[in-house]
C-alpha cells in the first residue's frame, strides 16, 4: 500500500518504540462509529475483524459508553479489599442471562482461561477427589486459548511455543472434532482427568466448525467419566454466532464457560468465569484474584453491553446475517476461493495462492479498497464484522471483497 506521510509516521514510531510482536496491515485507524473505522486521513473502511470479535455491538456504542464516562466521574476502582456497589448487579444479570450460580470476574481473555484451569484443578482435587498433583486437563490440537506459559504449554503452534519453555505439566492434547480421541483418553486416564477445555468453535485456527453433534457427544462422555466440560467462548460468545453462547446450539450447558472481548463491547478488558457452586466455591478468600478484576468501571461497561446484545437482538441479527454473508460468498467462482465456512457472523474463507497472490495480498487489496481484515495462518482470511452491521453494508462489504478478489485474478 502507499501510505501517506502522516501514517508512516505513526508507524514507525511504533516500529522504532514498541515490541514487534505484531504483524499489522499498514492502516492506522483512529475513529470508529458502528461497523466503520476511519484512519488518520480520514479514508473510511468496514471493520470485518471486530477486534477477534470484541467489538460484537460495534465501535464506540453509545448506551456502552454512556456507562463508562457516567461512571468514571463516580467511582472507577476499588480493588476487592471492599465490596462496590457495580459488581453484585453486574453478577447479577450474568446470572439472569446464562443461569449459572456464581461469576468469576477477571480482565483479560487469558486470565478467564488460567481460572478456569484453577478451578478445573480445584474441583478435581475437592470434589473429585484425585490425588494432589496428578489432575490432567485434556485440551485440543490447534487450539488457542492465550499465550501464558501454562496456555502454550499446550499449544501445538510453534510459533507460539518455542523458546518459552520448561513448559507447564498436567495437559494432554488430543484432536478437535474427534469425539472417538476423548472416548480413548477418558477410558485410560479418566479417574485423573479434571476437565475437556474446547473452543465450540476454533476461531484462531481459522474458524474450524465441528461436526454438529460433536459438543454433545463430548459432552456426554465427560459425564460419564465425571469430567467437567470446559467451554472457551471468549470468541463465540456473546451472540457472535447466532446464540448467546455458540454451544447452546447443540444444546449443551457447559460446566464451565469462559467469556470476554465482546463482554464489554470492546471499551475495556472484562472477561469472566461462570459455573455453578460446586466448582466455583472451591476456591477460597486470597487462593486466586486480581486487582482489577471486577472492578466499577467495568462492570458497569459489560453491563450495559450485554444490554445491547439484548435489547438489539444481536444474536438473532448474526444468524440472518451470517446466512447472508455464506450464501453470498459461496456465489463467487475464483481460484483465491478454496473453501467458505462460518456460523453466524464468525466466518472464513481459505485462500489458494494464485498468480503469486496470498491471503494477505487479498487483505492489503481489499484495504485498498475500504474493508478490513486479517489473515491466519497464512492462507485463512477470517470475516467478523460488528453484529450492528447492517444488511446494506454487509452487501457493501461482500461486493469490496468481490472486487478485490477479482483485482487479483
């Protein structure tokens, strides 16, 4: 792309200041309203990245930020040393939503996954009585739940993994959508096994979609083997794919959920742990916490933002949309296409090289061309625009990636 002087500018400063442990498109983008972004040229895109789908109700909602400005003039943290009067209603209407017990709350998506880990441990241990230090969590190849060292120690993305170790003990990694791998695992190790964590859908992968009935089977054998059911919906979650939860659509109610990014309608890191008592309570005051976690000011954001998801009907929005979106994509006959697959408005296409073009050249043109997105591993170009958009300009947005892929035919 040629960049104007002004964009070079804050990129490099970037470049020449920060830790390069980011590959971004070279677009700097300093205002957003809705599903649209403007960088500092002012040249207006459509966001169909979301932010890894932390933006679900859009840039910069008002009634979100309403909240936020409303309640940083008041009070903004407190720490967990005294109770505030935001946390108990935020907890709440969690629980009026998803219908679990208790609420974890914590900040980052990563720290929602190591509670969760805890917790696993905790349960295993109290409740299911295996011995001090042989509790093993059974997760999934290609996963991605974050990227502490207990997290990549499970990790089989090299790229993530290497040059970080000793790596953390106690995981077991078998592959996603094969129910018949945890039939095996549990059979062997199932009187030590705490916890299955999944992602109902794996979104960093490149938006894998199991096998419909797979959630379920899974489901039903940690049952058997008194193994919790751990689901990561920091990416599904929160209408993304057309429920409140991606894995209400096989109907499944995991032990234990996992949220954030869209939890706060990206304005602030919220994320959370929901289950019910008898794993929640085996944690104890000063065993795990966080400084922020659960703080004023972000409990009255997610609060408000999963009030939109409600009141806008988001989830049903994203089953439509995402339809539209499939349907649409699957008309268009190039060489770039290999394959298109999604649920709701979490979709992807994997791009076949041609004429010396990738995934991310697609990417640079359709930037060019006033739409924005982001390649994974290479050849994977992943489609999750905000669940505001519109049906206008998600015809708008298609009609850009059909141009662009068509530029580079």
């Amino acid at each position: 792309m040629n960049l104007s002087q002004k964009s070079q500018y804050y990129i490099s400063l970037e470049e020449e200041y920060g830790a390069h442990n980011y590959e971004p498109l070279p677009v700097v983008l300093s205002k957003g309203k809705g599903a649209e972004v403007w960088d500092v040229e002012g040249k207006h895109y459509y966001d169909f990245l979301s932010a890894y789908s932390a933006v679900n109700q859009g840039h910069c909602h008002p009634k979100i930020v309403e909240a936020l400005t409303e309640q940083a003039n008041i009070l903004c943290l407190t720490s967990r040393a005294f109770y505030n009067d935001c946390l108990g209603p935020y907890e709440k209407i969690m629980n009026d939503i998803f219908g679990y017990d208790k609420l974890l709350p914590m900040n980052s998506g990563t720290e929602a996954v190591e509670t969760a880990l805890k917790l696993s441990r905790k349960w295993a241990y109290q409740v299911k009585g295996v011995e001090e230090n042989e509790a093993i969590i059974v997760t999934c190849n290609n996963n991605f739940h974050g990227r502490t060292i207990s997290i990549i120690s499970f990790s089989n993305d090299d790229n993530a993994k290497k040059e970080y170790g000793p790596y953390t003990p106690g995981f077991e990694v078998i592959d996603y959508n094969d129910s018949e791998a945890l039939k095996k695992i549990l059979e062997v190790k199932g009187k030590n096994i705490a916890a299955f964590l999944v992602e109902p859908i794996q979104g960093e992968a490149g938006v894998i979609v199991p096998d419909d009935e797979y959630l379920k089977v899974c489901y039903d054998l940690c049952k058997q083997h008194n193994v919790l059911f751990v689901a990561d919906e920091i990416q599904t979650g929160i209408a993304r794919t057309g429920k409140m939860l991606c894995c209400e659509h096989t109907n499944v109610r995991p032990d234990i959920v996992i949220l954030g990014k869209a939890l706060s309608g990206g304005v602030l890191p919220v994320s959370a742990v929901l289950c019910d008592d008898e794993i929640m309570m085996t944690i104890s005051p000063s065993q795990h916490g966080s400084t922020f976690g659960g703080f004023p000011l972000a409990c009255k954001v997610a609060t408000a933002a999963m009030k939109v998801v409600l009141e806008e009907n988001l989830a049903e929005r994203a089953e439509i949309l995402g339809k539209m979106f499939r349907d649409e994509m699957s008309k268009i006959k190039s060489p770039f296409i290999k394959l298109i697959r999604g649920k709701g408005l979490l979709n992807a296409v994997e791009v076949q090289p041609h004429n010396g073009k990738s995934a991310w050249d697609v990417c640079i043109e359709m930037a060019k061309n006033g739409l924005l997105a982001k390649p994974t591993h290479k050849h994977i170009i992943r489609f999750a625009p905000p669940l505001v958009i519109t049906e206008e300009q998600l015809k708008e947005g298609i009609e850009i990636i059909k141009k662009s892929i068509r530029t580079l035919e």
